[in-house]
C-alpha cells in the first residue's frame, strides 16, 4: 500500500466536501482520511443527510463500513450504529437510504469509490465473502490474543473480518479505563485505527480522541501507550500483526525492518532473499482526484480494469489529497498500466 504515515490526524477539524464521482446521490459528504494514490484505495468519513437514498449497485472496489452514528435502511433491513459491512467488489447491495441522517466509516480497499446502479452480482463476484453484524451487539469482546506476543491485559477485541491468504485482519479494539503499556513496538504490517468514542494516548503522538484516526506503515515505533477513561475502536491491519516489543524509542524504521528481517532469514532464508530484492517502480505525474471519472470518459472499461482476465486493457487514473488543519498531507499522482 502507497498511504503516507498519517498520525496523529481528527476528522473534527476539517469539513466534509460534497462526493461528486458519479453513482452516488446528493446529500453525501466526505472527510478523506487516507489515500492510495496508487489504487485510489482510501478511508473516508461519511455523511448521509437526511433523505438521502442510494440506488441498489455495486462497487469495483471491495467495500468495508461500520456505523458512527444514526441510522441506515439497507434494503428491507434497518441498521444502527456499530453495523459492519463487509462487502466483496462487484457485490451488489440493496437500495440504501437514511431518513434522519447517519454517519459511517467507509473504507474501500481496492479501488476508489465507485458505485455502479445494479440489482444482480457482478459474475466475477466472490459473493460468499460478503458479511456483515451488529458488532456492537452480537459479538463478545475476547482477549486481544490474536497479536503474538499478546498486548498487556486490559485491551480486547472483536474480531469482524480476516484473510487467511495474507492474514489482513479487521476488528473493533477497546482499552478499559487506566489502560497502559509501557513498552514500544513495531509490526511488519501498516496499521490504520479510527476512534469510534473515547480518547487514547501514545508516547510519540499525543492524545487521540473520538473521531481520531492514524494510518501507520510498517516498521514504525509507537507506544508506551494508554487510556485514562477507556475507548473503542475499529483496527485493520494489511497482513499478520506481529508485535516486535523493544525500549527503545530512538529505533528507525529501517532499522526496525532489518530486525524484523533478520527473524525472518534464521525462520525462511528464501522469503528474506525475495522481501530484501524487491521495490516500489511505479512512476509518478499530477493528476487531480475529482478528475479520475472524467478523464476515464464513458467508455471506460471497469471490469477489465477490476478483474484481470488475460486480456489487454489500460488504467488511468489520478488523486489529489489533502488534510487541513494542523498538518497538510498534499499529493497527486497518475499512473497507468498496461497488462498483454
């Protein structure tokens, strides 16, 4: 993944802007959290107005989101906050609508936001994904076990979602009220977090309150870390969540990456060979976001650019970001592809 190291940042002190791509009805506002200029991945926080109402449709994109606040009807269904989706690409969900309002944490992880008017599957689907809960009720909270080695006792989880290919996993996190850990840490995985009520501390970054959120890449230290009167929140991470414990908070990242690999040449002498072989090589040109359906023009080809099938196709597309407020995370970028 291509998002910048983004923490800490809070989605209260900016404005939500109008969602202008295409598909999508009026009475939507949107906070970018992080991007991918890339893919045009990102995390957004939503808005719906009151009234608003969504074609039934599907998006090129994998789709994940949870309830903030309010309430959404989902086809016959009436969902309220804490409702997570999981939704696969091409999967497509029923009519969406709010009449009072609701606010939700969508966070499309393989495209940019598209929504595509439909009331069938895309063929190509992996329907059997899809799931979602009312995570908030109708899960336990468990010990957070499923990081090796554990984090000190007093913060727990949920978990709502997980890979088994590349061990990405998504899940509610809470920290019970007086909750520390005194050592710092690192992970091989990029880590994203946003606070769904409550504030929690780290030594490097300050407080992190309701509405707080951080995309963390690899290698990173953070911590020691707390929470005076406790929070939830929803976590994700990329690939396994290994939890590279040390005291020292003066560690670089790529110092930290050539611990984590030296692990990995004692346990996989091949697997460090290819990690410490490979590199980013995609080139790089301004482009603005609003622009990508515009320059893709009508007859863009999406199937093709979502699901490769051995054809030739190309895939153009550009991103612009940024935050306001205290920091400033501007870039563009275009890029194409061509597969034969």
């Amino acid at each position: 993944m291509a998002r910048p190291h983004i923490e800490p940042f809070c989605d209260r002190d900016v404005n939500f802007k109008n969602m202008l791509l295409p598909g999508f009805g009026r009475g939507m506002g949107y906070k970018m959290l992080s991007l991918d200029n890339d893919t045009g991945a990102c995390s957004m926080t939503v808005q719906f107005d009151g009234g608003y109402s969504q074609a039934p449709g599907f998006s090129w994109s994998e789709l994940e989101m949870i309830v903030i606040e309010g309430e959404l009807q989902v086809g016959a269904r009436k969902v309220r906050k804490g409702h997570y989706f999981f939704v696969p690409a091409g999967y497509a969900l029923p009519a969406l609508s709010s009449t009072g309002g609701a606010q939700v944490l969508m966070m499309y992880n393989t495209g940019e936001p598209s929504h595509v008017e439909a009331t069938e599957h895309h063929p190509l689907s992996q329907v059997d994904l899809y799931h979602d809960i009312d995570s908030y009720m109708d899960i336990p909270w468990a010990v957070g076990n499923v990081t090796k080695p554990s984090v000190a006792s007093g913060c727990m989880i949920k978990l709502l979602n997980y890979n088994p290919i590349s061990h990405a996993m998504t899940f509610l996190y809470c920290m019970t009220p007086n909750f520390y850990q005194d050592n710092i840490s690192y992970h091989d995985c990029a880590e994203e977090s946003y606070h769904l009520w409550g504030t929690s501390w780290m030594m490097q970054f300050g407080d992190l309150p309701s509405g707080g959120y951080f995309w963390r890449p690899a290698y990173i230290n953070h911590g020691a870390f707390a929470s005076e009167f406790g929070c939830i929140a929803l976590g994700r991470t990329d690939s396994k969540l290994f939890n590279h414990f040390h005291y020292n908070p003066w560690t670089t990242p790529v110092e930290n990456r050539a611990r984590s690999a030296a692990r990995i040449y004692q346990r996989d002498p091949l697997l460090y060979r290819w990690m410490m072989s490979k590199d980013h090589n995609h080139p790089h040109s301004p482009q603005d976001f609003e622009q990508t359906m515009a320059r893709r023009g009508p007859d863009y080809d999406h199937a093709a650019a979502a699901v490769s099938d051995g054809k030739e196709h190309h895939h153009w597309h550009g991103h612009h970001h940024r935050h306001d407020g205290d920091h400033d995370h501007s870039h563009s970028h275009e890029h194409g592809h061509r597969h034969d």
